[in-house]
C-alpha cells in the first residue's frame, strides 16, 4: 500500500514536471520557424514611445527579416532597470532615454559608442549632437530636444517682457487689478527645483561646471559656492518669499501648470510638455525666451535631448548599431515620435516638416538658443537635491551666502 | 499606515497530507500507518510535488548553464529531501514546517544575509561588474573613428554556410566600385568585376562569397561584432550592418603592468584593488570600476563621517518620537472611538463603523499625496478652510506636528478594528463585577479592561513601532525631509533614520548599495533591540494577567 502510493504519486509528478518542462522547450521552437535564421531585437522604452515606435518597427522588421521588440517600462525605472539588468550581462539592445543619463550609463559600462558619419551628424541640430557626445564620443542618437520657456497667456499679458523686472511689473499692475493672484508660475517646492530655476540663476551670474579646454564640462570647477553664485542668489533672494514674492515654495511641481491654466498667473515658465495642458484649457497663449535681469547676463534654459542607445550587454549589438546609427536617423521615426509626444525633432529635418503645422515648435527652439546642454558627467548628480533646497531655502528667506556655501561644501564632498 | 509587513500566511502552506476524517484515531502510530488515503489528498500530493519538481527542472537549466554548482546541489537536494519528506509517513511534524521554514529561508534569512555580505564591498554606480567587464568596458569605450577617415559601405558575407561560415567584410572605397574584402588578416582587394555593387555602395553579390541578407547577418551579431580587420591606421570594424568605419582603440589594458594606457595622451591608470578602480598618478580614476572587497570601511564611513555622525543623534530620537507617536495616538484615538462604539447605549454602531474604516480602505500612497497638497501654504486646503498662512513644512515644528497629524488620519482606523476585536473577547461580566464592588469607570477602564486590551494588542502595537520606525513613505511623499536647515541640504527635520540614509546612499553622485546595506544593517541593530525588549516586557506582562 505504501510503496503503491509513493509510487503513484511520483509517477504523477514526474509526469507533471515533464509536461511542465515540454511547453518550456516548444516555445522558443515555434517562435523561430517563421523567421528562420533572423535575429532579434528589443527595445526599452516609456509607455508613451513605445507605442509611437511600435509600428514602425514593425516595418523595420519585416523589411530586413528581423524580429523587434518594443517593451515598455515606466520612464522612472527605465534607468535603473536598464543599469541593474546589464550589470547582470542581460537586458535589451536598443534603449530610448534622456542623454543626462549617459554619465551613469558609461561608468557602469551599460552602452557602446555610435559612429556616425559626418554626413549624418550634420542632418542633427549642433546643440544635440554636443549633448549626446561624452568624453569625445557620440553615445547616442538624438531624436528630440526640449528646453523651458515662457509661456504667458495673453489675454492678461500681450507683450512678452524683455527682463524679468518687465515681468514682475507687469504681474505686479494684473495682481493690483485682481485680474491674477501670483506674479509668476515657476515651481520651487519645499525642496527647490534646479531645473526651472536654472535661467534665472544664469541669468545673475551663477554657473554650475566650469568647461574644459575641449568644452566638456569640468567636475573640477565648481561654480556652486563661488562668489558668483552667492551674487545669482541673492538676486534669486530678492525675488523670493521675504522680497517681492515672485517666487513661492507654495507653488510646485504638482500645481504650477494647474495654476496658470486656472488663469491665476499669467506666466508660467516650463517645457513643451504644458503646453497640452495649456491647449485644453482653452488658454490663449504665447511662447517666448524665460526672460533675465536687466543688465544680466542672457538667461540660459538647459537643454535636454531624447536619445537612442546601443546597449553595451545586447545579444544583437550589430543590428542594434544598424538600427540606431542607419533607421533612427532617419526623419520618419522622428515624426512618428513627435506624434505621440509632442516635442521638438532634433533632426533638421524632420523640425522643418513639424514647424509648419506646430508653431509652438519653434519657439521653443528659439526660447533654446541660449540654453546650455544638461551636463551629462555623473557629477551631476551631485548637485540636484542640494543645490534645488538651498534654492528653496533662499526663496524662503535663508541668508544666501551662508546656505549657498554651504551646498557647495555637500556638493564637492560628494562628487568623487 | 500600521499595517505590520510580516504575514503568517507562509506557514499556512497546505502540506501535502490529506484531511484526517474527524474520529479516526491519530494518537497511536500503527493507526496513522493505516489512515485511509482519501482522492483529494492523492491529488493534492500529487499536484504540490508535481509543482515542486516542475520548478526545480525549471530552474536547473540556467543553473547549469551558468556552471552554478553550489546553486545546483542545493536545488538538487531541497527537491530530493522534500519528496522523501511528503512521500513518507513518518516525520509528521516535519511537514507542517518545512513549507514554512523554507519560505523563511527565502524571503528573510537569505536577504538578509545578502545585505550583510554587501555591506562589505563597494557595489554600486561605476563598480557594479568584475575587472573584466570593467576593463572591455574602457577598451570599447575608446574607440575612436581615425580621423579623417571615411566611412565605407559594407557587406557581410561568408565563402561557406550563411549561419556558420567563417566572416569577411566586403567594403566599397566610398565614390568608386573598388571592393576589397577584409577578415582577421586584414584586407585584400577584390579583383575588378568580381563584385557588383549596389546604388548605395553596398556589394550585392562577389565571386565565391555569400552574401549575407539582414536576418541572416543579425543571427550572427556577436562574429560581425567581434571582427576586426587590422589596417594601417588602425582596425576596420562594423557600424550596424552597412557600414564598416576605420576605428583606433584609444586606451588598451596591459596586464604586464596590471594598468590602462591611453596610447594618444601616453598617460596611463593602474588597478588599484583597494577601490576597485584604475587611478592615475595625479589621482585621476577612470570611471568604470569594479566591485571589490572594502571590508569594514562602510561601517567605519557611518560612524566617523561628521555628516552622518553629526545629526544622527537628533534623527534617531525624532525617529522614535514620529514611530511612538503614530502608534501610540493611532491607538489611543483607535481605543477611544472602539470604546464609544462598544457601548452597548450606542445605536447605529454599523454606519459608524463602516465610514470609520475608510481612511484604510484608500490606499495610502494616494492618501498621502493628497495630504501632501492639503497642507500647501497658498494653495492647501487646510489653510484655506482655516484661514490660515501657516507655512507647514517650511518650520520643523509644523512639519513635524503635519507628519504625525497625517499618520494619525492613516492608521486609527486599524487601531480600531483591532481594538474592537479585541474587546469583544473581554467578558462584560468582569467590568460589571468592578462596577458591583463599587470602582468608578475609569477605575474599571484603567484596572481591567486596557490591560486585558494591551495583552492582547502588544505584538500588533510592537509591529507597528518597528513598521512606523522605517516607515519611508510616510515622510518621502509628504515632506520629504523638510524644511532643512538653511547650511544642511543632507538631513531636515522630519527626516527619519530610512529616509535620511536613503538621501546619504543614493541622493549623492550615485547608487551606493555597499553603503546603504551597511546603514540598513544599523538600523535593523536598533529595531531588533526595541523589539526584544517590548517582547521581554510583553511576556512579563502576559505571565501575570495570563
């Protein structure tokens, strides 16, 4: 009875194991015989593009009997993921994501260099080129730029202001007239936002790297803390919570938008990705260049770049590098993606067809010129938190050389 | 938010045996021997070992693949020792804990130990790899395009099989139909006429070679990739499957001098093994590393590092305030409202009831938000229905008193329910015995009904204070550590212990998961050491209302 029972019951299990084990080994088999002896390629990417890219691999793919994959994977995680999975010698081939990522991607050996030809170089806006370029080589293919701007309604402010004093009184006469109930939408937050406060603090003088001989950005000259930055601080000072009350704490990532598009101020400075908000609203609006002091320095937006990577771990690195340095520059994906997501094409171009239909487009790109390219150096990484709460901090009413040199001290103790 | 993260639900795990018919004798051995054996319990037995041997073949493939034999044995032996186990009738008792044991083994013991080896090293950002990867990682990375070199038009192909043949590269002179072929031993003209050449420069067919099509060329990625085809100024090498540039790796490793050179500016890096990097003479480091052995110097960081020893002392005691705080007033208001609910004048106990245990039903990650937003200086709600301008988390009083507010809204409704359970179990006799002898109803609350609660409550009240100690969301989603002092960007005044160390080992430059495994191991010393001694206290407790 007993010897029976163990019996059957291994018998069973074996049984189940081995058709457990069959289903395994048939999938692969029926997934290759349509294909024969084709490679495959896959591809991590936002929700958002990976349905813009979708059908285009597609045709990718039965043009040149390939199989590609687009898998999707939050933009929050992509980095990380990407970092983690190929540290384990795994992951995908071809991977979208922003070029201030590239520092990180190089020291974890994650992506390979792309060669481009001259030709091919000179079909990119220069600016994205220059962003995706990392210790004298092209990592990455661009495909869009994006970069802050002013963005006013104007109904409330027909002129777009020449400094930001203009802008402040201009805000000041609507608030006055209860027509709005802030001067200026910028976020700051309880923690600062390095990122929006950037031209403003250009604009006064500060500078966060210093550049090489070659114009790459130098970890070693840091601009937080000089002299320079203490006075851009100050001015920033000026603006804040115990000086004119432009900029506020109170107003944040999660409701500067929403506030300009409830028409409680008439200007909001922030990227191509408003303006959808700001068109559904119905709010008759205006882009133009985040204006700076009077007799200031330009105020320089950063300017972001979209881009493609060869991942350095892929099991299909040839047809990776062909699809990325052959297909992506090329302006029918470009377009395809700015449909799903309106930004600028870094392809002249694919701009050119776009600007036509968008004007916004090339505002935003005007808005840009100034700007200055997102260092991409791990270093970096350094300076957001930092950096954003000694801007709020000061926007608080803090002493801004004391807490100003005392994020430069945090910063250069945590850059290697 | 008190929700205690263990579960028992792994111990529940259904051993393979099947239901004892009620009645049949269990004590004596020879009449377990002869317990009939019922279907369902064969088939339970069949499909749980089934399962168990499906997944242990699942996982022996990358096992051996990856040459793991540790890991293999172990597989190996688990799975035998479980059949032995299940397929026997001896050991009983074995087999209602080995399904727990070992999901504890998984989930708890192994982590855990993972943490502890990490804390030893320096994993993280830029030293995640071996020297290996490290070292083809600099090597690929300065490969530079000679310049002034063209790029030249390519096409795979092979003299033998598509899918095994040895490779060449077939490239056009870009401008002309000059061919030449070029493999490991470099490159060979091809005579004139033996290739055509395509529109775009590509070569469509040569003499004697096969030219690969795409599907055909990208099955062989890693040959096309690997092939170098030396030349005067450097290799040619594959850009995708079109084109081929003339390439120079800037920087080569020696082993000879265990050191990186950079054959254009003639400096050179050498491995240092300490820090798992490649350092120049004046200190430069290359940044791709790799993981080494740091010993206790992640540990020594915490202890001597003025700006984590600094204002460790105030976060730890605004830890345990902010984790004593939420558990002891989600349970004091819990209690309160239990009580009133308890009694037995209050009528429409269920409506009641039912709305209090909202706040629970949310899920707290959005609840939390929402909260965040609520206490917004201009445009909050609270201020707004108030009338007030409080700045909320711009000063570390109110920030505080917000975090603890919020944690309170999030986590009374489970206070209550437990505590609701809790004195449904307490005799009603015993509060109208007090009230006989003449005690007043404090005197009765205070004597008899909340210790008999605490005897009861203490392990989910100990479980609280060691979930609301690390509780991460609570603050990173509303605060954020605000406000920070004006010259500390690294530690503000709600920030926990959890939070803090998270800023230190991930805020900075990069991911640092050998120091951050060396913190967490700091904290879990302090909460191990709470926990032991409320469970001491709890027990004594227990013996003398038991």
């Amino acid at each position: 009875m007993r010897i029976r029972t163990a019996g059957v019951v291994a018998l069973f299990a074996l049984a189940l194991a081995a058709s457990g084990c069959g289903g395994d080994s048939d999938e692969p088999a029926a997934k290759d015989t349509p294909k024969a002896a084709g490679g495959k390629l896959v591809i991590w990417a936002d929700d958002k593009r990976t349905a813009a890219l979708k059908p285009f691999v597609e045709k990718f793919g039965q043009e040149n009997g390939v199989t590609v994959e687009v898998q999707a994977v939050p933009n929050e995680d992509l980095q990380n993921n990407f970092v983690t999975v190929s540290s384990q010698g795994g992951g995908p081939d071809v991977v979208i994501g922003a070029h201030d990522w590239i520092g990180n991607l190089v020291q974890n050996g994650a992506i390979d260099p792309v060669q481009l030809s001259d030709e091919q170089k000179t079909a990119f806006n220069e600016t994205a080129v220059k962003a995706v370029t990392f210790n004298g080589q092209l990592y990455g293919v661009p495909y869009a730029q994006e970069n802050l701007a002013l963005i006013r309604n104007t109904e409330l402010a027909p002129e777009a202001p020449k400094t930001i004093e203009d802008l402040v009184a201009t805000g000041k006469q609507l608030k006055a007239q209860k027509k709005v109930t802030e001067t200026l939408c910028l976020q700051v937050g309880q923690k600062g936002d390095a990122y929006h406060i950037y031209p403003l603090y250009t604009s006064a003088g500060g500078y966060l790297f210093g550049t090489t001989a070659n114009g790459d950005y130098d970890p070693k000259d840091l601009g937080v803390g000089k002299p320079e930055s203490i006075a851009a601080f100050k001015k920033i000072a000026a603006l804040g919570e115990k000086g004119e009350g432009v900029l506020k704490r109170s107003i944040a990532d999660t409701n500067s938008t929403a506030t300009f598009t409830g028409k409680k101020c008439a200007f909001l400075v922030s990227g191509p990705w408003a303006t959808a908000d700001v068109k559904k609203a119905g709010i008759k609006y205006d882009v133009s260049a985040v204006p700076g002091f009077a007799g200031g320095k330009a105020a320089a937006p950063f300017v972001g770049v979209q881009s493609f990577y060869v991942a350095a771990k892929g099991k299909n690195k040839a047809l990776a590098q062909e699809f990325v340095a052959n297909y992506v520059t090329k302006p029918d994906l470009a377009m395809a993606l700015y449909q799903a997501d309106p930004r600028p094409p870094a392809l002249t171009a694919a701009l050119d067809q776009v600007k036509s239909s968008d004007p916004d487009l090339a505002k935003f790109i005007e808005a840009g010129k100034n700007g200055q390219v997102l260092p991409a150096i791990p270093a970096m990484a350094a300076i957001w938190d930092p950096f954003g709460k000694a801007e709020a901090a000061v926007i608080g009413g803090a002493d801004p050389t004391s807490t100003v040199t005392a994020a430069g001290k945090t910063i250069a103790g945590s850059i290697k | 938010m008190s929700t205690p993260l263990s579960g028992p639900e792994s111990a529940q795990q259904a051993p393979g045996r099947g239901p004892v018919r009620t009645g049949s004798p269990r004590t004596s051995r020879t009449a377990r021997n002869h317990a009939p054996i019922t279907a369902a319990g064969l088939a339970a037995k069949v499909i749980l070992l089934g399962l168990v041997a499906g997944i242990a073949i699942w996982a022996a493939f990358p096992l051996v693949a990856a040459a793991k034999w540790v890991g293999l044995a172990v597989l190996v032996l688990t799975s035998a020792a479980l059949f032995y186990l299940y397929l026997g009738r001896r050991h009983v008792p074995a087999k209602y804990l080995i399904p727990g044991t070992l999901f504890l083994i998984a989930f708890q013991v192994v982590p855990v130990l993972y943490t502890a080896s990490t804390a030893f090293t320096n994993f993280g950002d830029g030293h995640r790899g071996s020297k290996d990867d490290a070292i083809v990682a600099i090597q690929s990375s300065s490969v530079k395009q000679v310049p002034g070199s063209p790029q030249y038009p390519l096409s795979v192909a092979t003299k033998g099989d598509p899918a095994t043949g040895a490779l060449v590269f077939l490239i056009t002179k870009p401008g002309t139909d000059t061919v030449s072929v070029g493999d490991a031993g470099g490159l060979r003209p091809l005579d004139p006429g033996a290739a055509t050449v395509g529109p775009g420069g590509k070569v469509t067919a040569a003499d004697g070679y096969t030219v690969l099509n795409f599907g055909q060329a990208s099955a062989r990625s890693k040959d096309i990739t690997d092939l170098v085809v030396p030349t005067a100024g450097g290799a040619l090498r594959s850009s995708g499957l079109s084109r081929a540039y003339e390439g120079k790796a800037v920087r080569a490793y020696d082993a000879g001098c265990d050191c990186v050179k950079d054959s254009d500016s003639g400096k050179t890096w050498t491995a240092d093994g300490e820090v798992g990097a490649f350092v120049a003479a004046d200190g430069e480091r290359l940044a791709q590393g790799w993981k080494v052995n740091v010993g206790l110097s992640n540990f020594t960081r915490v202890l001597t590092d003025e700006r984590i020893s600094g204002p460790f002392l105030g976060t730890l005691i605004w830890n345990f305030a902010f984790a004593i705080g939420s558990t002891g007033g989600t349970f004091i208001l819990g209690m309160l409202i239990a009580l009133a609910l308890h009694s037995p004048r209050m009528r429409g106990t269920n409506l009641y009831r039912m709305l209090l245990i909202l706040p629970y039903a949310m899920p707290s990650f959005a609840m939390l938000l929402v909260w965040r937003d609520m206490f917004n200086t201009d445009f909050g709600l609270i201020n707004n229905l108030f009338g007030l301008s409080v700045d909320w988390f711009g000063q570390g009083w109110s920030a505080r008193a917000a975090v603890i507010l919020v944690q309170l809204w999030l986590g009374y409704p489970y206070m209550f329910l437990v505590a609701t359970g809790a004195l449904q179990a307490i005799p009603r006799e015993l509060t109208e015995a007090t009230s006989v002898d003449g005690a007043s109803r404090w005197q009765s609350f205070r004597a008899v009904t909340l210790p008999l609660l605490l005897v009861a409550l203490s392990p989910l009240l100990i479980s609280s204070f060691a979930f609301n100690f690390n509780n991460f969301n609570a603050i990173y989603l509303t605060t954020e550590g605000a406000p920070f002092p004006a010259d500390n960007p690294s530690n503000g005044a709600t920030d926990l212990l959890i939070t803090y160390t998270y800023r230190l080992a991930f805020g900075g430059q990069a991911a640092q998961f050998g120091f951050a495994a060396a913190i967490s191991l700091f904290i879990f010393a302090i909460v191990a050491v709470v926990s032991a001694i409320s469970f001491r206290r709890t027990r004594q407790q227990e013996e003398v209302y038991a």
